[in-house]
C-alpha cells in the first residue's frame, strides 16, 4: 500500500534539473512505477517522463536536454507525469498528488464539450479543466469547484510554478527556500536533504505562485473542512519529515509507545525484547521501547542491496525477492519472546510471513503490536486503491465499524490466529488520534471509520 504520488518544484537562480531529479529522489517511497521532470527554459517546456524509479531512468542526455531554472518533478504509482499542454491560458506543464472521485462524469461531460483525451489520467483530465480559465488561477479556482476528490498541484510555466493544495487539505504540500532558491515538495524531508530550509505548509485552499521573488498567495479557495490524511504521520511519510507542523518521527513513537501503554493498562506484559518490522516498524518500536523499557533489538536483516528495478513477473519470483530483503537474525531471535511491531495491516500476508519466519528461527513467542487501527474502508482519495475484499479485518468483521473495546478485541483475536502470533494488539482510534496531536475533526479518518470526509453527490 503505497501513496500513488510525491511532487517537487523548484524556482532556482541557476540550471534546476540536478535538484529536481535528488527531490524526487527523496519522494520515491510515494510512488516507484513511474518519474518525470519538466523544466522552463525562456518560452520552451523539456519533458521526459520514465516507467520505473529515479536513479534507475534518467540518462545523462536527458539530464542535458532538461535545461532551465524552473521545474517541477513526479514519482508516481499509477500513471506517468507530468503532462505538458497547449491550451488558451498558453502552455504548461503540471503534475499532481491526488485522486478525482467524479472523473467519470467530468470525463464524459468535457468530451460532450468537444475535448478529446490522450489518456485516461486525472491529470490530463483536471489540466484541461484549468485550461479553460480566463488566466491559471482562476482555471484552478474552476478546477476546484467542479472536482470532489484532492489535489496537491504544480503547475509549471514560463513564468513561475503556480501550486494549488486541494481546500480539505487531505494531501500534503510544503514550501521551503534557501541560496536563492524557492520550493514546493509534498515533503519536508525532500526540502531540508537539498540543504534549504522550511518556509510553511502551503494552506488548504490557498494557490501560491513561485517565481523570483518567493512565494506570493494568489487566491484562498473557501475550505469547509480541513481533513489531512492520518495515514501521512503513521505510515506513508518519510519519517524526517514534519507534516502540517507535527513531526512523523514524534507520532510514531507516540504510537509506540500508546501500545505499550495498553499492554501495561491490560495487566503488563513481558517479553525478551521489542523488535521493528524493518523500515516500517521502526518508529513504533523505539516509542513502544521507550514506554515499556523493554529492549530494543533488530531481529530482521535489511538487504539493502536486494533490490529491483523491474517488476517480477511470478509470484513465486517476488516471494524469493522478499525473503532476499529482510530474513530473520538467527542469534537475536532463538529461545526468545519478541513483541514486533508494524504500522498496519492490510492484507496480512506480509506480517504472517514474519511472523512465520520468526518462529521458524527459534522464537519461543510473537506478539504483535500494530500501530494503526484495523482499516476498514479502501481510500477514495489517492493512496493506492485496496478493495473491501483485499483488507485483512473486513475478513473478521463483516459489518459495521469498531465501535467498542470489544469489537477491538474480537479483530485481534482472529487476527493473530490468521498471522499465527501468540497475541496481536492494535492502537484504538482515540489513541491513534491522541498520539497525531490533532483534533479528530481536523484529520481523514475514513479508512478507520469510514466517515466520508468528501461526500458523493
Ligand atoms: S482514507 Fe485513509 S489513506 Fe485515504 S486520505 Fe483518508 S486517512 Fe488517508
């Protein structure tokens, strides 16, 4: 499960495209199928867009031929960006992070107006929307209006980078400047790794323009409700970044260490040792370590050398890969009883391959320590699409939500039969909104409890 995309743009006083290509380097982990770049030089638009990641794709003729001091920059799960189009608001290039929920409707309503389409993205789909504008701003203000769904938007031109974050502000996107430079990122870290620093979160609503002199607030679309994906702090954001001002790193261990807090609330618990699911559970462990002073210890080897640039074709061939990736450290697990700890569980399979592996290399006992709640509903707004049917604890409650301590009890109880873990506990939605920081009112929690923060019309 994966974010399906990471942005960067940049308005620099020299040549752009090295610092282009390190941001969207440091934005791989929200998306590696595709990459593209788009940079202004004068009147002129380079584009070059690549199925597969950032250090594998780009050669040094298309890094050459990507010439100018504006660009912005796209990895992505599901589709290539950017795009680059001629309408009557003149030529641009624009890339975003997001999803359209109405796009069917928009797609067939636009073609009766005459518009043909090229694919079937939502960013060709929303760019030809603000095409139709009297200028970019007030094409995005009427993007904003007829969409539902999210958007973190980079629009790029001649001119400058016009960035647009959607008004419930579901989607991440930062604004950082340093050495004469000014930019956009959908993550602190990719700013701060370039060695600038951090200016603000651009607003949900607002459209900012990017040009030499900084960042200048174009217009503020009204905002009924602000609603950031709760998924960012707990899973999807690198883990140096800082996120509508609160620190991933910080609710991570949060998470931690609420679960280690619910152990000792529910009687205490001992174990030999507190262990992360490398890269993802690592956070969570030092929090759930800290609180419970139980010791911290790697059990998983990370091969960081066991990597792939193209897709395995078997399932059979990505079941090796995996066990290339991480595999069990024998010494630090026999005779031992681990508490493990993850951010979520989707469909389960990967964590009872864990689990598996473990007691297979001598653990005495697996607990396991989830830091999300069960997620009950596939996401409608840009985190790659899951189905009721794929989602591990819509198997152990058919229907309704989590509505109670017990109903909590009864997913893990199935849970850890289903993984093989001698327990299984996962933080409770108030602890997961506790440990954010945050009012409940002012995150997405639809993946939890299935409120509709955008509603179908
Ligand atoms: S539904 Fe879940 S993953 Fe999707 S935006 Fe909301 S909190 Fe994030």
């Amino acid at each position: 499960m994966k974010d399906n995309c990471g942005v960067f743009g940049i308005y620099s006083n020299r040549e752009c495209v090295d610092e282009i290509y390190l941001g969207i380097d440091f934005l791989q982990h929200r998306g590696q199928q595709y990459c593209g770049i788009a940079t202004a030089d004068g009147e002129k638009i380079n584009l070059v867009t690549h199925r597969g990641k950032v250090g594998d794709r780009f050669t040094g003729a298309e890094i050459q031929f990507l010439s100018g001091n504006i660009g912005i920059g796209h990895v992505s799960l599901k589709d290539r960006q950017p795009i680059r189009l001629e309408t009557k608001v003149g030529s641009f290039a624009s890339c975003f992070s997001g999803n359209i929920i109405n796009a069917d409707k928009l797609f067939s309503d636009l073609k009766m107006k005459g518009h043909s389409f090229s694919t079937d993205s939502h960013i060709e789909l929303i760019s030809k929307i603000i095409g139709e504008g009297r200028d970019l701003t007030d094409g995005i203000s009427l993007m904003a209006e007829r969409i539902r769904g999210t958007f973190s938007l980079l629009i790029l031109n001649s001119h400058g980078i016009y960035v647009a974050r959607g008004p419930y502000g579901i989607k991440p996107l930062i604004l950082g400047s340093g050495n004469g430079k000014f930019v956009v990122a959908s993550e602190s870290q990719a700013i701060e790794s370039l060695g600038m620093e951090i200016e603000r979160d651009v607003k949900p609503g607002e459209i900012v323009l990017i040009d030499k002199r900084g960042f200048s607030t174009l217009k503020q679309i009204p905002t009924t409700r602000v609603a950031h994906c709760a998924f960012e702090w707990a899973y999807i954001a690198s883990i140096g970044s800082k996120i509508d001002g609160i620190y991933v790193k910080q609710v991570r261990n949060n998470l931690g260490e609420k679960l280690a807090e619910r152990d000792e609330r529910e009687g205490g618990f001992s174990a030999d040792c507190v262990a992360p699911v490398p890269m993802s559970g690592i956070g969570h462990a030092l929090g759930y370590h800290k609180r419970s002073k139980m010791q911290y210890q790697n059990v998983f080897l990370y091969n960081r050398y066991a990597d792939r640039s193209y897709t395995l074709a078997t399932q059979e061939a990505r079941d090796k890969m995996a066990k290339r990736k991480i595999s069990v450290i024998r010494e630090a697990v026999q005779g031992k009883r681990i508490v493990l700890c993850d951010d979520s569980i989707v469909r389960g399979t990967q964590i009872r391959d864990k689990v598996r592996d473990l007691k297979k290399g001598g653990a005495k006992e697996v607990h396991v320590r989830v830091a999300c709640p069960p997620l009950m509903h596939p996401c409608r707004y840009g985190v790659s699409t899951r189905t009721y049917q794929e989602l591990a604890a819509r198997r152990f409650i058919k229907k309704g939500e989590i509505d109670s301590i017990d109903r909590l009890k009864m997913i893990e109880e199935k849970a850890a039969r289903f993984i093989g873990a001698d327990s299984l506990k996962y933080n409770s939605l108030d602890d997961f909104v506790d440990a954010i920081g945050l009012p409940k009112e002012k995150l997405c929690l639809e993946c939890w409890d299935g409120a509709a923060v955008i509603k179908e019309k």
